[in-house]
C-alpha cells in the first residue's frame, strides 16, 4: 500500500520532461500545461485534465490508486466514496493492481468503450483506441446542448446525445452502457456546479474541457460530488434515453440507415 500512496504534489508534478528544459510551471500549484512528448494520456478528459494540471504525475505514468482517489477528490471534489469506487474499480478493470498509466485506460472494451462522445471508436478491434478528441464529434455533442435551456447541455440533451451516438456505433453491453452514462453525469455532475441536475452545465465550459483538456479558467468545484447524486443523474438519464427509444426515429433525430 505504502508504494501506491507515497506520491505527493512536489513530485506529481515534477515528473514531466520538456524538450527544452524543465516546464514552466513546477512548483506553481496546479497551473496548466500541455503533454509533452513521451507523456501518457488517456480517452477520458478528466483525468488527462488533472494530468495537466499536476494533480496527477504530469507525465500520465505509474499512477497508483490512491494516488487517483486524491486527484479527483482535490481536482474535482468527488466523495471519497466515488473517488474510491471510480479508482480501484478502473484498477481492477484493467487487472492492474498496483498502478498505471493513464495510455492503459485506452485499452479497448475494458474501461474504454465504443460510442463514446468525443473519440472514434475502435478500428479493426485494435488493442488500444484513439485517445485523440474527434473534432466532428465534439462539435456535434455541443451542438445536440441547448435545447432545453439557452447554452447549456442538461441531462435530457445528454440522455438524446448517447441515444444518438449508440444508434450509430456498435451495441453496448449493460456494464459499457452504464460506464458511458456515468462518464457524461459526472462531467455535468462536477461542471455545472450544485444546481447541475436542473441546469445542467454551460457548453462552452464542456467544449473547452474535453478540447482542450483543462480546467475552465476561474473554476473551482462548488460542491461534494457524491455517489447518490451520481446515482440519482444517471438515473434520470437512463430513463430518458429509454423514453426516446420508444419513440419514432425522426423524433430521436436518428437518420434510418
């Protein structure tokens, strides 16, 4: 246990090497940068963002899992209880009990998975999918915000994005399906602050985090993030999506292939 949880911040974010000497920002708390050449990233933009941001090693590499379990609840103010849900079960996901690097969550249809919002899915069932963010997919998530309520995307326009994006990918399984809904709920969840559930979150502020894979600028998580409210979100979005299902395609906005 000691070698998983021995990381602190000075050494977290000392691990990450420039071209041309040391990074800019070592020894300022939490400031950005961007991956460097050799650096490990992930499919998921929350974790690579704490990457960025120094709350994990910068360098995306040998990550243990209580090392996890404190970069989201510092970065994003998850409960312990969620923190520790999320880290240990990736860990064990991934038959990886002692750590990781954040390139091993892109090992397909294990954590990762196809139909996800921003990535392209897997091709030709390789080992490790894309963890670049697609353009075409990130503008069209964005753009499936707004419809209930002016420049936000709530968790109905979640619930209609995944029914989309499903319907033009591969089957999910149950445990798939569940991990692509709650990544969407968190994301909201921890955005969009502690009226999240009714407003949802501002889609410039998604856009940019998923883009960029940063933290909005000025942001600071408002609230506990915790595993009933998660529950409760993803609840919510379960029953919508299962809502839009039922009706005619056209209402769904899905083209007939």
């Amino acid at each position: 246990m000691s070698s998983i949880s021995s990381n602190t911040h000075s050494s977290t974010s000392s691990q990450h090497d420039h071209k041309q000497g040391s990074c800019p920002v070592t020894g300022k708390t939490y400031d950005f940068c961007p991956p460097q050449h050799g650096d490990s990233r992930s499919p998921c933009p929350a974790l690579n963002a704490l990457a960025n941001h120094g709350y994990l090693p910068r360098n995306g590499k040998n990550i243990g899992a209580w090392d996890l379990v404190r970069a989201l609840k510092r970065g994003y103010n998850l409960s312990t209880v969620l923190a520790c849900i999320l880290s240990f079960g990736a860990l064990f996901i991934l038959g990886q009990y002692k750590c990781v690097s954040l390139s091993d969550l892109a090992r397909h249809n294990l954590i990762e998975h196809d139909a996800s919002l921003a990535h392209k899915d897997d091709i030709d069932d390789d080992e490790y999918a894309p963890t670049m963010v697609d353009e075409e997919l990130l503008a069209a998530l964005c753009a499936e915000g707004g419809k209930v309520l002016p420049d936000r995307m709530t968790l109905e326009d979640a619930a209609r994005i995944r029914v989309k994006r499903e319907t033009e990918c591969k089957m999910l399984d149950g445990v798939h399906a569940e991990i692509a809904r709650g990544e969407i709920v968190i994301a909201i969840g921890v955005l969009g602050g502690k009226d999240a559930l009714e407003n949802g979150v501002s889609i410039s502020a998604l856009h940019d985090w998923m883009q960029h894979e940063r933290l909005p600028a000025g942001w600071k998580p408002d609230h506990t993030q915790g595993l009933y409210q998660t529950y409760k979100m993803a609840k919510i979005v379960r029953r919508r999506m299962r809502g839009l299902r039922a009706q005619p395609e056209k209402k769904v906005g899905v083209k007939s292939q």
